[in-house]
C-alpha cells in the first residue's frame, strides 16, 4: 500500500495484463527465470514506448511500475500472467535536482498493438537463445495469425482517486481464490462458485476435499520468489524513488505544473522511540494489518 500513500500524481496509470501463448507457459510456470525474463522484456518495451510518447523526456527519463505475477485463473485453475500498474508518463531527472514529471500521451489500440508485437519478438528470441524452444518452432510462432500473445491497457485510474487506486492494488494482490466463494456441502464435496459462467456453462466446481486441496496447491508459488515487484523509479534502491515518490504530494493536483523536488534531502536525525520502548514501525504495522484485513489488530483481546 506504500504505492498509494506515497505517490500524489495526476498521471493516470496504466493497468497491463500481458500473457503469453499455452505453448509457452510451461516454461515461466516451472522457471522462475522464464517468468523474471517475460516481465522484464514487456517493462522494457513499455518504458522505452512510454520515453518516446512523453514531450520533453530525455533519454534519462525513467518510467515507474508496479508488477504482479498471477499463477491462477478464475477457475482455480493454472494460468500463469502477469498484472503491470504503470504511471503513465516517465520522471526526467533535472540538473538542478529533483524530477520534473512528463506526462504520456494516451495509448492507442495502434499502440498497444505494436507493443505486443515487440515483446512477441523479443520473448520468442529468449526462449530461443536459453535453448527453451527451437529456433524453427520460433519463426513458425511469428507467423501465426494468431500469436498467442495478448495484452490488455484499457483500464487507468486517475491520480486524484485514491480509492479506485487502491481498489486496482487490491485486485492486482488479491490470493487464488476467495473464501466467500467456497461452500462445503457435506464432508464429501465442496463447491466452489465461479465469477462469471465457463465456456461450457459451468457457473461452480463441484469438489472433494482432496480434489480441492489438488487445485490449490497446485498454484502456490515458488519458494522465496516475491509475488510483486518494484520497477524504475519506484525500485527500493533507485536513485529518484525519493523525488518521485514524493513529486507533488502537497501541491494542488488541479493546478499542475508542479514545481521540481528535491532528490536527496538532507538527513534527518532518527527519531525518538516512544517511552514504551517500541518502534513506531510496530504502530505502522498495525495500521497496515487494519487496512489488509479491515479489522484493527490492536483490539483484539487475544
């Protein structure tokens, strides 16, 4: 949530949801570096689209984004995919200091199109390269007429709407499945009621505790793999986050432009620990827990 509390930009950011052919998935399902490789090709191509379709950005100019990698589908089942929320613009680094924030033109289906090509050709030459698919099975893939490749960038939050932003972070982290979708018949079957019908008209699964258990296992993660990630700017070590995260935060967001901030203000003293000699980081994390879970952890009796 540190992304919405921190940043105050009236930039619209993107939501991508990039995923790859079936033919393909096996491979970033089973291979953390085929699944690290995907993503960071389409952050690739979308930064130096977005540095082109900015007005004054430098070939500095970095982009900043948010990443999550989704292994399930709406049906428990496996399906491995990847949900992006992108600024829609770059920060451009100033000799002065500070970052002045270049907005991005609005993407086009034209657009959108040319950057799916892109990564289709960048991401069939990795899995040729690494020895993942055959270089002739790769020139046959670039000519279907149908790659296989989707990518989807029609939904933007404005900058001033917290709460939608919020809503799009919560959609973006959400876990496999949800609790109040589950229903436990007897001992022997549970179901499980889908979001919206299948293809063949299905509108729940109907299954054994056991046959459950399959389904969700099947979608857990690899070990000490971080389900989202930070990218340019908001990266934990990049040289702008401070600036940029910062960027117009007390400034009226109908009147831009906003003048620079500062990107290396100077060290504060460490602040004071409260007489009961715990942290204020332990108060933040209770607040964090109260936003997560809706329900203030520090009431509770237990």
């Amino acid at each position: 949530m540190d992304l919405v509390d921190g940043l105050r930009l009236s930039a619209l950011p993107w939501l991508l949801s990039p995923t790859t052919p079936k033919r393909l998935r096996y491979f970033p399902e089973r291979e953390p570096a085929a699944a690290s490789a995907v993503r960071h090709i389409l952050l690739r191509v979308v930064e130096a689209h977005l540095r082109r379709s900015s007005p004054g950005a430098s070939a500095q100019a970095r982009f900043g984004a948010v990443s999550f990698v989704h292994r399930f589908g709406a049906s428990l089942n496996r399906h491995l995919h990847y949900h992006c929320c992108i600024l829609d613009g770059v920060f451009d680094p100033l000799q002065a200091g500070g970052v002045q924030f270049r907005q991005a033109s609005a993407p086009t289906p034209e657009v959108v199109a040319a950057i799916q090509q892109q990564v289709r050709r960048r991401v069939l030459r990795w899995f040729s390269r690494h020895g993942l698919l055959d270089p002739d099975d790769a020139r046959d893939m670039l000519a279907w007429a149908s790659s296989g490749f989707s990518l989807d960038a029609s939904v933007c939050i404005a900058g001033h709407d917290r709460a939608g932003l919020e809503r799009l972070l919560r959609y973006c982290a959400r876990p496999p499945f949800a609790l109040e979708r589950i229903e436990q018949v007897n001992e022997e079957r549970i179901v499980y009621r889908l979001p919206r019908p299948q293809r063949d008209g299905r509108t729940a699964l109907s299954l054994t505790p056991l046959e459950l258990i399959d389904h969700l296992a099947a979608l857990i993660p690899p070990p000490r793999l971080h389900r989202h990630r930070y990218h340019g700017v908001l990266a934990p070590n990049a040289p702008l986050r401070l600036a940029a995260t910062s960027y117009g935060r007390d400034a009226d967001l109908t009147h831009p432009p906003r003048p620079p901030v500062a990107a290396a203000p100077p060290p504060s003293p460490p602040a004071a620990v409260p007489p009961s000699g715990r942290s204020p980081a332990h108060y933040l994390c209770a607040m964090l827990l109260a936003r997560l879970f809706e329900s203030l952890p520090l009431v509770c009796p237990n």
